[in-house]
C-alpha cells in the first residue's frame, strides 16, 4: 500500500482550497510514479504534479496536485478530511 492516510491540518485544508493539492503520509519506499498511479487508480482523478519530503519525524508525505478539471476539494469531502 503506497497511500497510508490523508492529511487534515489547517495548512493542508488551505492547499486544497487555494492550490487544489492534497497531503498524503505514503509508504517512505513509495515513488512519485507510484504515488500518482495509486491516487489516480484509487479515486479516479488525473493528477498533474507529486512532491514528496521527509519530515523531522520520519515520515514520508505527497504533496499532490491534481490536474485541471478535477477539484481537490471534492475528493477532500470524499475522504471525510473537510
């Protein structure tokens, strides 16, 4: 499993309404291609960017962007992150 949960800080709920990007912790082995096949299979949306970076605790989140036509926020309300 590559995607382990969404992410629902206040920081992350304001890129999903400003840059319609969603935060995910993912598998730390996890690559970006894999990431975006995963989400894309998973949920059913194109996603156009994936950034990634470790944090101070060791964990490893995506920063993913989807593509133009697909909003971040309706897959937010699906997750139960907003």
């Amino acid at each position: 499993m590559v995607l382990e949960f969404p992410i629902a800080t206040e920081k992350a709920i304001n890129m999903v309404e400003k840059e319609n990007k969603l935060t995910f912790v993912v598998n730390k082995r996890a690559t970006k291609k894999q990431i975006k096949e995963e989400l894309e299979k998973k949920y059913g949306v194109k996603v156009a960017d994936v950034n990634t970076n470790i944090t101070i605790k060791g964990e490893k989140r995506a920063y993913i962007k989807l593509a133009k036509g697909f909003l971040a926020s309706d897959l937010a309300v699906k997750l139960k992150i907003i």
